[in-house]
C-alpha cells in the first residue's frame, strides 16, 4: 500500500512538471509571435497560458498592450532606417511622426548631377526651419544645405545657418556643403 501512495506522489510529481512545462510553452509561443508582430496569435497563445495557469504576467500584458501601435518617439532618439542610423529632431503627434536627420557631412554639392536633390532625402527649407527649433537638444551649428531653390535661379538653394539662424541662398554647383539627410516617419 505505502508503494502505491509512494508511485502515486511520484507521478502526481512528474505530472505536475510536465504540465507546468506545457503551459510554458504557450508563453514561448506568445512571446515569439509578439517578437514578430503577430498580436493577435500572441493574445490567443498568452490567453491559453492564462488559462492554464491561472495567472498574469504584468510585463507581457504590456507588450500585448503596445504590440502594433506605432512608436513614439522623442527629440534625441536614434531610430534605424534600414542600416542607417538616424536622430529624431523634430516630432508631433505626441511622438508618432515627425523628422529624424542623419548628418553626412560635408559633401561635394551638383545638383545637377543626381548627388544630392529632393529624392535623396535632403531637408526643405520648412523642414530645416522645423529641425532648428531643436538645434541645442540634437547638438546642430553649420550651416546646412536644403533642396529650396530659389525662385528666380535654380542654381542657388537655400542655406540655413544654425549658428545664427540665417538664410541665405547659395550658388550649389561645385561647391562644398553640409548635407542632412533625413527621414519622415
């Protein structure tokens, strides 16, 4: 009889871990489908381990509850665009969109020789104007290129200075410059 109450114990053991490993892997399987964004199959996976178990994790309820939403983001942040490495400077919407600028120095300018225009990512004149209002927090004082033409001379684009907060026009062709790219996101 005490064999029998002593296998019994035994399996009730081995049971018990095994279905604590089971409802493991439902966490692992939310977890995983919240690393690749797929919310709604890490809610179903999460909800199974609730269920099983009995209980909530606080931290992952917080990522379910952030997992699709865009992110925010502050002046200052870095944020990867592809392999590039990009500071936000500008934001609106409580942080959801705005401008980030990577800064690649100074560069010989032709712009009409398909180096640096509109399509490249080289900032408007407005949207300099936006990035110069964060100039200390972002650390900017050259004086930076923008792909603003001038109205009479397309030859000239505007420069804005970050040390004085002058615009000016520039001839561009052959010339050296400070170049921001940036991104809208």
């Amino acid at each position: 009889m005490k064999r029998i109450v002593l296998l019994f114990s035994i399996l009730s053991i081995v049971v018990s871990v095994s279905a604590q490993t089971n409802y493991s892997e439902y966490l692992d399987k939310a977890l995983k489908e919240l690393e690749d964004g797929n919310c709604d199959a890490a809610q179903k996976f999460y909800n199974v381990y609730k269920e099983l178990v009995g209980k909530t994790i606080t931290s992952v309820e917080v990522l379910l509850a952030d997992c699709g939403k865009a992110p925010t983001y502050k002046v200052g942040d870095y944020i990867m665009v592809g392999e590039a490495k990009y500071q936000v400077a500008y934001i609106r919407d409580g942080g959801k969109h705005g401008l980030a600028f990577q800064n690649v120095g100074w560069k010989p300018l032709s712009f009409n020789n398909d180096l640096y225009v509109t399509r490249k990512g080289v900032p408007t004149l407005d949207e300099m104007k936006l990035i110069y209002a964060n100039r200390d927090l972002v650390q900017l004082y050259d004086i930076y290129w923008t792909c603003t033409e001038k109205a009479s001379d397309n030859r000239y684009y505007a420069t804005y200075d970050f040390s004085t907060g002058k615009i000016d026009y520039n001839y561009c062709y052959h010339t050296k410059g400070v170049i921001l790219l940036i991104h809208r996101f």
